[in-house]
C-alpha cells in the first residue's frame, strides 16, 4: 500500500472527528457567551468540513483527477461553503447599526458594508471559476469593461450619484438622525445609500428623498441631534425689577414639554431670559430654549406661553400695552394692563367652596369668613412643577380650579405616580409640620387654580380645632404610606412607619394642647 495514502487515511479518519468535535465545543462555548462568531464557526463545522473531508478522500484517497467532474463539483461546493463562512464573519465584524457594547463590531456606512460583501463574493467566484472551471475570468473582465463603459456614458447621472453618495460617506457631514437644511429643505435624515438620501419631517405626511449628487451642490446646514435655539419674547412693567422678573421667567422651564408634544422635547438642560431692550412701554425681555426641530414647535409655544401669563398672576407682574393679545383697556387714561393676582369680587365663591369643603366643616362660618380673606390664590399651568420633593411647601394647597398628579421617585430613580388630585382636595399637608420637607412633586396636569392658606394660617387651623387637627394627622398617615409603596419601601417594618407616624402627629400642637385664646381665628 501506498505510504501516502495510509497517512492520508489517519489523517481523515482521526483528523476529520477530531476537529469537529474540537468546533462543536468551541460552538457551545460562544452560544453561552452570546458571541458574534458562533454563526461563522456553525458555518465551518456544517459546511466548510465536511466538504473539504470529502475532497481530501477524492484526491487523496480515491486519487481522482483534478478536471474529473465529481472533483469539480466537489470543490465547487467548497468554495460556496467558504463565500457563506465569509458572509458571516463580515456580518459578525461590521454592522450598519450602532454597535453593540462590549463587542469588536465597527459600524460602518451601508455602501460600504454592501460593497465589501460583494468584493468578497466577487472574488471568491473568480477564484472557483478560473482555478476549478479553468474559465477565462480576464476575458470576461475586458468583455464587460467595453460594456461598462456604454453603460456609464448612459447612466452618467446615476454614476454621479453614486460618486457623490461615496464622498458624501467619506467626508460624513450628517449622520442618521440629524436634522440638516439646505436649499429650504429641512429634515431628519433617516437613510443613505448610495443613491441619495431620505429625510423625514414631523410635519410632513411622506418623505422626501434627495440625490446625492443635490447634497454634493448644495450649503448643508447640520443641527445635529441637540436640537436648535428659539426664541420668544416678552414684555414687562418698568415697575417690576428686572432681576425678578428674569428669576421668575427661568423658573418655569422644568417640564415644559412633558405634557406637550413627545417630538418637541427640549434637548438643554434649562432655559435663559436676558433683557433685550428698553420699549417705550416696558421692559422686553428675551427667552431662549433648546428644542428638537419638530412639528412640535405650536405646543411648546403655547405652553410657555400659558406659564408666562400663570406666572405674571402669581407674582403680581404688569404686562404693558400694546401686547400680541388685545385686552379691554382705558386708552384714555393711558393705564397699562396688569394681569390680576387679587382675589376680586370672588370673596363669596371663596367662602361658599371653603364651607363646601368637608375637612373644613368643624369651623363656624366666621372662620371660614377670616380664612376666605386671608388665603392666596395663585395660578399654574399645564406641566408647571408646584411643589418640588425635599423642598419646604409654601403652605397648605386647596385645589379651586384643575387636576394635579403627585409623583416620588422611586429607589430605582423612576417618577412613580402617588395620588391624582382634582378640585376640593389638598396637598401640601407638610405645612403642618414645622420643619418637615415635602416627600412629593406636584405638577399641574392642566391650568390649575390653588388656595393656598399658609404656615401661620394653618397652625391656626391646627391650635383652635383638635378635630381638624387628627383628621389633617390621618392624611398625613395615609398619603406616607402610599408615598413608600411608591417608592418601592413597602418591605420597612410597620414598627418603624408607625414610629414616623407617631413622630410626626407629636408635631402637631393641638394633641398636645388646646390653645384657644391666642388664635386669630374663632374657635368653632
């Protein structure tokens, strides 16, 4: 027997299994680990071994010739079952996504990934044609290059794109996801290829699709992802300082596009208010926020615009004549327009909701009277954050007017949902405990209308009735316990949030004492 034949014979016989079984291995491994690269080493062990095992017995073994056609076919197979490994290792190493953390992956433009599968391809089968077909591949390249050149003398536009596509690629002015303008077209860009680029607006109904050759011509104006500065303005009273005003523009950002308009989300941390200029009339100021370019501009707008004039009531603010909204005005006095923040002739609504109120119900008419002229009343709009948690409540919050949603974060950092309130309920019960911060946001999930009786006010409340006093406790209790569901402590010990309850009903002075005669108000 031939020598060589017998070591060709060990080598298959030992070799071939042992292999296999050395790739099975290594294919459970990655399946484990969640490689990339288990499907190129499936394709070896399914594919690319067996195939070659058999050509190894035809040549080998069986000492077939090369042109014999069972060989031929044979390693024609081979090839194809290296063009699929290659397939896969190309899609294990590049991606046209964004790639996955903690992996070797490059992402890559779609052009580019397409163009590299097809070289390999290409390749390959020029390799199994000449070597195993004995087919004259150079023939066939001079054939289709006279060919090429009739095509792209008549495709020329399509050539142009696609050369300006490829530079485009190269040189990266945009990238998915930004929002560009040029030409007065604005958009998202949402797709490249080769051909031309598609953009899509919040506005529109369909999108539009650009060749790249336009792009290549054209003054690209790219925004990014953060989003564009806009600008509204404002004017205000020279009787109201400017540092208030400008503190009191800026505090109404947080959450303005919360309840707005998903596409309209601000994409900066907070909002500017500069003063732009002395008018005849007023002060006008300029307010700057950050925003991504949508269709959602109207609600955003709207919003703040709502805030501001929420925000000119609560804190006593003129807007001066002329102004975008004409108001009723007294031309001939010449009297700016300032928005009310008085309770005017609404003392008897107020007092007839107090009386209507039942937690309210163990004072006599004469308190309720005391306390309709003595609380504040102040407006807020949709999203406009009241009571922020960890923050001392500017008192005892009665809602007239509006809805409102009271949220904690949880222990994982998520805004969990504690209570919705509508009008006739309170919040801000920690007014009634000196000292105590609030354990909740409150944010107003339409215009809203707030009494709001204040410390001094409530600690009057609290001295003069005990009653109201452990009914205000009782709230007290049950809203904790619903904030440490929400925040996920409903595992605490009931010995301890009863302690806490305990702790906090000791600060309410009327179940230590009664004072009756110190308190401005009658004692029902």
């Amino acid at each position: 027997m031939d020598r060589s034949i017998l070591i060709w014979g060990l080598v298959i016989i030992l070799g071939v299994p042992f292999l296999a079984l050395i790739l099975l291995e290594c294919i459970r491994f990655m399946e484990q680990r969640q490689s990339l690269l288990t499907p190129v080493l499936r394709n070896l062990w399914r594919y690319v071994l067996p195939l070659v095992a058999i050509l190894a017995v035809m040549r080998q073994l069986l000492r077939l010739e090369a042109t014999a056609l069972p060989v031929r076919l044979v390693e024609t197979g081979v090839w194809l079952a290296t063009i699929v490994t290659f397939l896969s290792l190309i899609n294990a190493v590049l991606t046209t996504k964004a790639a996955k953390s903690g992996t070797f992956q490059f992402q890559v433009p779609n052009l580019f990934f397409q163009a590299i599968r097809a070289g390999v391809i290409l390749l390959l089968l020029a390799q199994l044609l000449g070597s195993t077909w004995q087919i004259n591949v150079g023939g066939i390249v001079q054939a289709l290059g006279v060919g090429s050149l009739v095509i792209a003398l008549a495709l020329q536009d399509t050539f142009s794109s696609l050369v300006s596509g490829l530079l485009l690629l190269l040189d990266r002015p945009f990238k998915i996801g930004d929002w560009i303008e040029f030409d007065g077209t604005k958009g998202y860009v949402v797709e490249q290829n080769w051909r031309s680029v598609t953009l899509s607006h919040p506005g529109w109904e369909k999108t539009i699709v650009v060749p790249n050759g336009v792009l290549a011509r054209a003054k690209i104006d790219n925004f990014g992802q953060e989003g564009i500065w806009r600008r509204v303005t404002v004017s205000f009273s020279y009787d109201d300082p400017p540092n208030r005003v400008l503190s009191a523009l800026e505090s109404i950002f947080p959450g303005l596009d919360r309840d707005t308009n998903p596409n309209a989300r601000l994409t900066y941390p907070k909002l500017y208010a500069s003063i732009d200029s002395f008018g005849d009339s007023g002060i006008n100021y300029s307010i700057w926020f950050k925003k991504i370019p949508a269709l959602g501009d109207l609600p955003v707008l709207n919003a703040l615009m709502s805030r501001i004039y929420s925000m000119a009531k609560r804190q006593g603010f003129t807007i001066p004549y002329p102004i975008a909204i004409q108001y009723n005005l007294d031309l001939k006095a010449g009297i700016p327009t300032k928005i009310p923040n008085q309770l005017e002739n609404r003392h008897e609504e107020i007092f007839t909701f107090l009386r209507s109120l039942s937690y309210l119900s163990y004072f006599n008419s004469t308190v309720l009277e005391t306390l309709a002229e003595q609380v504040t009343l102040k407006d807020y709009a949709l999203g406009e954050l009241i009571v922020q948690a960890g923050e001392p409540d500017e008192g005892l919050y009665i809602l007239l007017q509006g809805r409102v949603k009271l949220f904690v974060e949880d222990i994982h950092g998520e805004g969990k949902e504690v209570y919705r309130l509508s009008a006739g309920d309170f919040f801000g019960e920690m007014a009634l405990l000196p000292g105590e911060l609030s354990p909740v946001s409150v944010i107003a999930l339409n215009d809203v209308q707030v009494l709001i009786i204040t410390h001094s006010l409530a600690q009057n409340l609290i001295d003069s009735n005990p009653k109201f006093a452990q009914e205000m406790n009782q709230y007290i209790e049950e809203r904790k316990r619903s904030v440490y569901l929400a925040q996920g402590l409903e595992k605490i010990s009931p010995e301890n949030v009863e302690k806490a309850n305990r702790n906090d009903a000791q600060k309410l002075p009327s179940l230590l004492s009664q004072l009756t005669s110190d308190s401005p108000l009658i004692q029902d």
